[in-house]
C-alpha cells in the first residue's frame, strides 16, 4: 500500500509502565520498561479503513518539521483490522537511550508507511515524559519507600487502593455510544458506534425500486431499475415501417420498405417473382453511366413492360416482355416471347433458329418486312436441320401378372377378355398400328414386332398407352437394374418389378423399334427386318434373374413437352463419380450391371438400354452396343441432350494443354478401364467414351465412330454437343 494513498488517527496511551516511586540513590526500585503504547486508525484518500498487513516507522523530532531524527523504531507486518492498529514503541529501541525526554520540552512523533513518505508529524503527548519521574525534584532526598497509608490527600475515589477510576465508563463528552462490531458516525455532537454494515437497503431518495438483472432509468423524480431488456421495438423516430423480405429506403424522414422484393428471387413491383429477376410494371432501363449499354442475364428474364437497352444484350435464357428496343447485337440462349413491338438497329443472327407465331401485317412497312422474312424462311428452310420425321404415334404394352402394377394413366385390361378361343393373346405392332387379340394364322411384313402371350403362364393383365409424337423422334430410355428398386431410377421413370415381367417359368422379355415397346413374358416372339434406312432399328433382350426390376421413359413426345424434339444420349464409363458434370445422371456399375457383374448398353434410332440380360440382340443397320464389368468401370454416367435440330458432336483429344472454351473436359485416366484403355463408340443416335470389354456398332445413314485410347496419347477428352439444348 502506498503511503500516499493513507491518512492516519493516532492516541498514544498513558502506558509507561510505573512499578512504584523510587527515591535516588542505589537502593532505588526497579522502574517498569521505558514503552509507550501505541494505537491508530489507517484509512485511504477516500477516507476507507485499510485491512491487512503493513510495515510502519516511528520517528520522533524536536521539531513540527525538518531536522533531524532523535529516535526511530520499524515494526514490520503489523496487523490491521477495519483500519485499526495497536503497538508498543520503545520494544525493539528503548525510549530513554539517549533520554529525549529529559533533553526537550517538546517532541512530535512522525510515521511512514511500507517506506513510502513520512505523514504530517504529530506532537507527542505528556506521557511520554512521565518517564523523567524517575529523577522526580520533588523526589530527590527521599529515602526508602513510602507506604500508602502515609500519604495524605488522596482522592476519595483512590480509598479503595485500586485505580480504576474512569476506567468502566467512556466520559469523552464527544464520543456517543459505543456497540460492538459496529461502525461510527457522527450525529452533529458526538461520534457514535452503533451502525450495521454493509447497508443493506439502498434509503437514498434519488433511487427507487431495484429489481435484479433489470435495466435503469430516470422517471424523472429518481432512477428505478424495473426496465427488460432486450428492447424489441424500435421507436428510432427515423425507422418507419418495414416488411419482411423487402429493401429498405430513406423517404427523406425515415427508413420504410421499398417496391424490391428479395427472397432469393428478386421482384420490382411484385412479391411473386418468377425468376431471378421480376420487374413489373414501368419501364426497364439497363446502362452504365447515364444512358444504357449493357443488358445480362444468367436466366430468365420476365418483364411485364418495356425493356430498352442502348448497346448489347446477353440472355443465357428466355426473355418475355411486352416490347423491346435494341441497338446493339441480342445474344440469347433460351425463347423469346414479345407481347408488343420488338425493335432491333442490327442484325439478329438466328443460326439453326426459327421465328414462330408472326402476326398478320397491319401496315405497309408491316407487310414488306413480313414479306422479306417469309421469303427469307422460305429460302433457308430447306437448309435447317431438324432430324424430325413425320408425325406418328409410340405405344407401349406391358404383359404383368396383376394390374396393380400398371402405370397410372395406363389402359388396363384382362388378357381373358381379348384372348382367342387357344388361350393366347396376340400382338402385333407396326408404324401403321396396333393389332390385339386371337387369330388363326399370322402374316407380316417389314419392320413389325410380334408377341404371343399365353394366359396359363400367371400373365393376367395387358397395360398399354398411345404417345403421341409430332416430331417424329420418339425415343424408349431403358434401365435394367439387378439389384435395388425404384430408387435406382432417375426422376420422371417409370419403374416396374421383375416378379411382375416373368412367366411361371421366370422367363422375360422386351423388344422395341420406331413403333413402340414391349415389355412382359411371351412364349413366342418375332420381328421383321430393319434393315432398311427409313426403318429405325430394333432391340432386343431376356432375363431371368439377371435383374430386380425395369425402369423407362419415353422421350420426344408430346406428353413430355421439355422433349418432344427428341434426344441424343451420351454415356460416359468412368473411375470416379466425382467427374460426372454437374447435371448428368450417375449410378455405380455394381446397381444397374447384371447378376453375372456386366452391364450390357444398347442404342439405335429410337431406344437405348442397359442393364443386365440373360441375352441380348438388335436388328438393322443402325445400332450400338457394348458391355463391360465393374472391373473396367466404376461409373455409369449419362445426359439425354434434347435435339435443337441435328445433333452435332465434336472430339478433340489435346495430348497437352486444356480443352478450348465451350467443351465439356474430361482427364484422360477416368475414362480408362482397368487395361489401360479407353474407347469412343458413337453412331448418329448415341454416344460412348469410358472402358469396356467387348462393343459393336454399326450406322448405315450417318456412319459410325469407334477409337481406342490411352493416356500416352492424349491428356484430355473434350466434348462439345451443338444443336442440341
């Protein structure tokens, strides 16, 4: 503790030690010990007890200040409590070596505490010089001791022989009462003793109510702590009012909520946004600077007003709006839908595009450039290609031992209803139609699938269902797992169990063409030929318990808007999942592969699939297939591309460098097989790169790709699909 920081109250006591009155000479008796006893109070600056353990030195001067010391004693550790300490001085240097008393009239003690600077000296009382009775003037020639009952004059209260007087009851007129363990206060005339500490209730009259864990504030009269916290409503006079999800704006007074809707969507003028970006109603105007320049979009952009760009525009996506003015080039990925006026200062290229839907001219300007664009089309349309063919229907029949499996929307019917007096149930699907029922004799011709399906085999039911399909391009996507149910099939498949393909004999079957697909038991099954260019080619295959189950879709019709210009396929056999592009369906080899741990892939014209078979084949000239084990491939990867006209695939192997921009890039290692060895496989319908073990192919139309690989060649496989979404 720093002596600076203390004050100090001291009483020297009256506590010379005075064993009895001696006459001068040898025969003098013993005086007491030459001490004074000593008590005090330390308290700090702000006049608060100092408690603990403290070093103090005494020194005592013949002045108020300055010279030097007479005499000086350090106690070490002295005990303090509530402030308050009690010593002896003269135990460790005796008062009277040299006899200071005997030499001055007047002392004063000074005292430093912990050696930090001496206090303001205080003057020593008389009772220190009680010590130089022991030379006593009025004692000197006295011989003996004197008895007390030969004195004379004593007090009446000293009769007794005992010195007690005043000693029982405090008589300072300036000390009150005095209670034990209490504190002291002055009342104005005395000091008394008797107050309880710590206070424990706060009588301050600028202070209220206290409540625990609860905020202060002033009501004006007294702080009150009773306020909660935290405080839930705003009352900032500059906040207005504010809706969740919408942008805030300073109306010039306050924060209130603006027209910007953001939920992850952003709507202007709507709470419903369509896509990334909404804004109805106004006018839309896209710049940098002060006037218009640049327009982007990473999707749809869905305008209910006028959208004006002053320089390029870019949609990787499909724009609809009621008008649009444009001086620059319009770059777009996706459809365009105008409502009202479209205005364009350049050109618009529309490579392998088409403009739907053109009004009727109601002007002459109208009229002539209706007239160019017809013509226009009308030249350029020979020159587009779609791969389209005419309009025509798909169909597709399941042979099921319960109707409860037939897919919903499906026609479902009882083979006993439409059987012939032998039992059998026959079928015959051609690109003209759809024959059903018994017979005596059968003849066919070209490219047809026939089935016979007897009815004392557990084959109850026959489900069918007629697609329709504008385009021509209707397209079977098959999977036949081994292992697994319906979780193995991709979104928007339908899947049905093995139990309920097979005969009592466990035996099933499927075939397909451009006509249609079968899938179910029959006992006897024929195809005519497709060998023809205009007659897509033909699948087929068995199973028994090669499989757990079949998943299909039918693509490239009517009933599946998205893509109903059909689609190209393109499978990738790779080592590692993780270079599947984002988008691209992937299924480990070991749940679609067969019981024997080979899967078997088969495409043509108008149906690709895989999975496991007991036996397999194809007829026609256009076809694909190949087979390999999970030892080869670990990965099945796949993406049906939806024809924007011919489908265009382009390859480059680099054998150093990346692969340019705009092309799918793959390292050359994952689309090898455990031989050290990748393949490229493709026909005009379908497309192969990863390991196999055994393929064939064969386009009789477009001609057929079929390359080998290994890393020493190249570093990268790049893929670029064009006319195709």
């Amino acid at each position: 503790m720093n002596s600076r920081h203390c004050a100090l109250s001291l009483l020297l006591a009256s506590a010379l030690a005075l064993s009895s009155i001696a006459a001068p000479g040898p025969a003098a008796a013993a005086w007491g010990p030459p001490e004074i006893a000593v008590q005090g109070m330390l308290t700090n600056l702000a006049d608060e007890p100092i408690s603990g353990k403290v070093d103090l030195k005494f020194s005592v001067y013949a002045s108020q200040s300055g010279g030097a010391s007479l005499w000086s004693e350090v106690h070490p550790n002295v005990a303090t409590q509530a402030g308050y300490f009690d010593l002896v001085l003269g135990t460790i240097n005796p008062l009277d070596d040299p006899p200071i008393f005997e030499q001055f009239d007047r002392l004063w003690v000074g005292i430093s505490v912990n050696n930090g600077p001496e206090l303001p000296r205080a003057p020593l009382s008389a009772v220190g010089y009680a010590m130089q009775a022991r030379h006593a003037e009025f004692c000197d020639g006295v011989t003996g001791a004197v008895a007390w009952t030969s004195l004379t004059g004593i007090p009446g209260g000293f009769a007794d022989g005992i010195d007690d007087v005043g000693l029982a009851v405090e008589q300072d007129p300036q000390v009150g009462a005095l209670g034990l363990n209490k504190w002291c206060a002055s009342d104005g005339s005395k000091v008394n003793c008797d107050k309880d500490l710590p206070v424990t209730v706060e009588t301050d009259p600028e202070v209220g109510p206290l409540t625990k864990d609860k905020w202060c504030a002033s009501d004006g009269l007294q702080v009150v702590c009773d306020k909660d916290l935290p405080v839930t409503v705003e009352t900032d006079p500059e906040v207005g009012a504010n809706q969740a999800n919408y942008v805030s704006k300073w109306n010039g007074s306050a924060l209130v909520a603006a027209s910007i809707y953001d939920s992850g969507n952003v709507g202007i003028g709507t709470d419903k946004p369509a896509g990334r970006l909404h804004v109805a109603g106004g006018l839309v105007w896209i710049g940098l600077g002060g006037a218009p320049d640049y327009a982007s979009s990473g999707g749809d952009a869905y305008l209910t007003s006028v959208l004006e760009v002053d320089g390029e525009t870019y949609l990787d996506g499909g724009l609809t709006c009621t008008a649009l003015t444009n001086t620059g080039d319009l770059t777009q990925q996706g459809d365009s839908k105008f409502e009202g006026a479209a205005t364009f200062t350049e050109n618009i290229g529309m490579t392998n595009k088409k403009i739907e839907q053109l009004a009727a001219p109601t002007a002459g300007t109208d009229a002539a450039n209706k007239q160019y664009v017809d013509d226009s089309i009308k030249t350029a349309v020979a020159a587009i290609p779609t791969g389209g063919r005419e309009k025509r229907i798909y169909t597709v029949l399941l042979s099921l031992r319960s109707a409860g499996s037939c897919p919903a929307g499906y026609t479902v019917e009882s083979i006993d209803n439409i059987k012939g007096p032998d039992n059998n149930l026959h079928i015959n699907l051609t690109s003209t139609g759809l024959f059903m029922g018994g017979m005596n004799g059968l003849g066919y011709g070209q490219a047809h699938i026939y089935a016979r399906v007897p009815s004392g085999q557990g084959i109850t039911t026959i489900c069918h269902k007629t697609y329709t399909s504008s385009t021509g391009m209707a397209y079977a996507s098959v999977i036949a797992p081994h292992g697994g149910d319906a979780t193995v099939c991709p979104t928007g498949y339908n899947y049905i169990p093995r139990s309920e393909t097979v005969g009592n004999n466990s035996w099933g079957y499927m075939m397909n063409n451009d006509s249609g697909m079968f899938i179910g038991y029959i006992d006897s099954w024929a195809r005519g030929s497709h060998e023809y260019n205009d007659q897509s080619g033909f699948n087929y295959r068995s199973w028994t318990t090669h499989i757990s189950g079949i998943c299909y879709r039918i693509f490239g019709v009517d009933e599946d808007p998205a893509t109903k210009n059909g689609v190209y396929p393109v499978f990738l056999g790779i080592k590692n999942n993780q270079n599947c592009p984002v988008g691209w369906e992937v299924r480990t080899v070991s749940t679609v592969d067969g019981e024997n741990g080979t899967l078997y892939l088969q495409a043509n014209d108008n149906s690709s699939v895989f999975g496991g078979v007991s036996d397999w084949g194809h007829s026609g000239n256009n076809y694909m297939q190949i087979n390999f084990s999970y030892s080869q491939v670990a990965f099945l990867c796949w993406k049906f591309y939806v024809r924007d006209g011919f489908p265009i695939r382009t390859i480059r192997t680099p054998h150093t460098g990346n692969c340019p921009n705009g092309y799918e890039s793959f390292p050359a290692d994952v689309l090898k097989g455990s031989n050290n060895n990748g393949y490229i496989g493709a026909t005009g319908h379908a497309l192969y790169m990863g390991g196999l073990d055994g393929w064939g192919m064969h386009d009789f139309s477009e001609g057929y790709l079929q390359h080998n690989f290994t890393s020493n060649v190249m570093n990268k496989l790049c893929l670029k699909m064009e006319n195709v979404k």
